[in-house]
C-alpha cells in the first residue's frame, strides 16, 4: 500500500525537475515577451524622431541594447517590424472603439462616441497613428491580408453605426461606406490637425472642434 501511495504521488503531481522547468519555460516566454515589447518601444520612438526612411533595424538594436541579429530572430525586416505597431495598434484601437459604441443607444450618438474615441485614440497614441492612417496606409490594405481582421473591423464598426442610423430614420439615406467615409475625413482631418500643431492646437482646441464638426455633419446627415 505505501509503495501505491508513492507512485501515485509522482504519477498524479508534477515533480520537483518538472517545475522548475516549467517555471523556466515562462520565465524565458517573459522575457521574450518584454523583449518584444522593448523593439516595438524603440522602433516607433525611432520612426516619431526620424521618420521611416531615417531609421534602420541596427539603430533600433542600439537604442534598446542588443545585437542587430537578435532583432531579426522576432521580425524579418523593417517593414515587419513597423507591420506589428499597426497590428497592435489597431487590436487597441479597435478596443477603444468597441467601449465606446456599447455606451450609446441612441445611433447618432453612437457615431459621435466612435468619432470622439477615434479623435482621441490618435491624440493619445500619436506613433500607433500615424503608422496606422498617416505613413504606411498601405499597410491596411495592402500587405499581410491574413492578418487584417483589426483593420477591417474597425472601418465596419463606423459602417455599422452608419446604417443603424440610416434605418432608424436618423440620417438620411445614400451609401453607407460613403457616409461612413465622409465621416472618417472628418475625424481623421481633426487629428492629423492636433498632431501636426500640439504646440498651438491644445487638447481643448480638439475637443470643441471636434465638438462643431460633429454638430454641423450630423444636422447635414439628417433627413
């Protein structure tokens, strides 16, 4: 009987070696992760000071500390590096969008909340945005097709939100993704606006064009 217990022990639990394997297994899975982190950290700051052209891979190794060949054990080239800032960009920026639209019933303001989260997602992260809707555009579209989903859903949300509108008799009805358009011009203009003048066009100065913008489209939209 004491004999089954022990081998019962060994069978039905992790031992000692396995733990600490596994423990070491997520320690390097960590690491790997705040390496990851620390590459994209560094490659946008380096693209905000130096644009896409400027910057290189090496620079990037540099700034963070390590060897040019370990940042292409994680991403292929530049562009690889740069595609996984959109990537993650836009998986937040898709959050942000999400929040807002479930905290309005009402479908007019439900496309102010989006235009107003958008506005502010680029206010807030200005290398996410411009890589995403202002540098490399082409990266919504363009490249890396199987990996898009972020991207596409996000235009659908505003689409949604549009012709939600259109059939509650709030907004006038015409083409949904030209509506849907129109209303990104608006909000995109108001954006690259504050990022362009951060010194003389302040939070304050987005937030109430914003405010007018949105107030003179939707009396234009309305039936």
């Amino acid at each position: 009987m004491a004999s089954t217990r022990v081998k019962t022990r060994k069978t039905g639990g992790a031992t000692q070696a396995e733990r600490l394997q596994a423990s070491s297994l997520q320690r390097r899975e960590q690491q790997r992760e705040s390496l990851r982190g620390a590459i994209l950290a560094a490659a946008g700051e380096l693209f905000l000071e130096q644009g896409y052209e400027a910057f290189s891979m090496r620079q990037v190794a540099e700034r963070i500390g390590y060897s040019a060949t370990t940042i292409y054990r994680y991403y292929e080239d530049k562009d690889d590096l740069l595609f996984a800032i959109v990537l993650e960009g836009f998986t937040e920026f898709q959050r942000a969008l999400v929040a807002a639209a479930e905290g309005a019933a009402d479908p007019i303001e439900r496309i102010e909340a989006l235009g107003a989260a958008y506005v502010q997602f680029g206010m807030q992260n200005p290398v996410h945005y411009r890589l995403m809707f202002m540098q490399r555009f082409d990266f919504v579209f363009d490249q890396r097709k199987e990996r898009q989903q972020p991207m596409v859903e996000s235009f659908n949300m505003l689409q949604k939100a549009v012709a939600c509108a259109m059939d509650a008799g709030a907004m006038q009805r015409g083409d949904v993704e030209h509506h849907s358009q129109v209303i990104w011009a608006l909000v995109h203009g108001i954006t690259a606006l504050g990022l362009a003048n951060r010194g003389r066009f302040t939070a304050d100065d987005v937030d109430r064009t914003l405010e007018i913008a949105m107030k003179m489209m939707v009396r234009g939209l309305r039936p």
